[in-house]
C-alpha cells in the first residue's frame, strides 16, 4: 500500500536533507539514482509539491541547491531553437504521430551518451546540487524513462538525481502509468526504500 502523498513529501525533504544522502554515496560506493513512482492522479499534487519546495529552496536556507528538470519543457526548448518545433505539427499533419516521435528522437540523439537532453542537463548541475527530474509521462513515447537514466548515469555521477515517475517502479520493473511496460531499470533505488537497506 503506497503511503499518502503528504507524509511522502514530508520524508523526502527530511531524507534530501540527510548528510549521507547529500554526500550521494551508498553502500560500496555507488552513485545514487532513484525514482520516486506515484499514481498517474497525482501529477498536479506532485508538480505542485515540487514546485513549493523549489521556492523554499531558492531561499538559501539548504546546504544544497534543487535543480528542477522537466524533460518535456528542455525537449520543446530544444526543438523550438532548432527551429524544428512548427515541422514537427507539419509532419504530424502528413506522415503520423510515430513519424515525429522517430524524428524527434533521431534529433534529440536519445540513445545517445551525447543526447541533447543529457548534455542540456548536464551543462546546468552545479555543485551542492540535487537533481530533480520530472515530466517523463508528458514525453512519452519520444523519450522513455531508463533511457534517460542509463544515459544520465553514465555522465552525472557526483550529485543525487531523483526522477519523479508516474507509475510503478519495482525496484528492477517500470510500468509507465501503472499501465505501460517501460523497461527494466536496475541501477536506481525506489526513493522510499531508501536509508532501509
């Protein structure tokens, strides 16, 4: 049974305050990625709650420093400066929605450690920095969740990034909307699993 939304946020500000999880390192050293899964309901609930501790944070008060990245915004920003995003509503128009997801992902390099989103974030982190990552449901099916994750790991390994996912995180499985089998993803910690081990 998923504990209530409320007492989840609470735990999450007191754990991202935790020294240990600032420091980003668990046991034998590896770099922590997690996932905080929720119900596909609670999207407006969680952007709102992520959005208020944001502005907490700018505050100065915090020993670090949160870093909001919607995928979907970078992705739009990306194609409008590429000039691409008004050829992407013509080829939609003309070839299909799977044209443009194709597309938009071969410009993107999605697959790709280089991948515009991974080097767009990477450029951005700053020191003390935790990492928060959301809209992975608004993207879906151009940019899928474990690739995002095994691509950012490979180049971000020296501060904690969580991606707030709307669905169901296993632990190994991630089922999109509780509905839509991702793919499996092994090397983040389910969020509130984490300080258990």
């Amino acid at each position: 049974m998923m504990i209530e939304l409320k007492d989840r946020f609470k735990r999450f500000e007191t754990r991202i305050q935790s020294p240990d999880f600032l420091q980003n390192k668990g046991h034998g050293n590896e770099v922590r990625y997690y996932i905080f899964d929720y119900l596909a309901k609670d999207e407006l609930s969680i952007r709102e709650r992520i959005e208020d501790i944001r502005k907490r944070n700018t505050k100065g008060n915090d020993r670090y420093k949160l870093i909001v990245f919607d995928l979907y915004e970078i992705m739009i920003e990306i194609l409008e400066n590429k000039g691409f995003l008004e050829k992407c509503f013509e080829l939609e128009k003309k070839k299909g929605l799977q044209k443009v997801c194709t597309a938009v992902s071969n410009l993107m390099r999605v697959n790709s450690l280089d991948g515009l989103i991974v080097e767009y974030i990477k450029k951005k982190i700053t020191d003390e920095a935790i990492v928060l990552l959301i809209g992975i449901g608004k993207c879906y099916p151009i940019i899928r969740s474990h690739t995002i994750l095994n691509n950012l790991h490979q180049v971000v390994d020296d501060v904690p990034v969580i991606m707030f996912y709307p669905g169901i995180y296993s632990g190994q499985d991630l089922m999109l909307f509780g509905e839509i089998k991702d793919d499996n993803y092994y090397r983040a910690f389910k969020f509130d699993d984490w300080g258990a081990q």
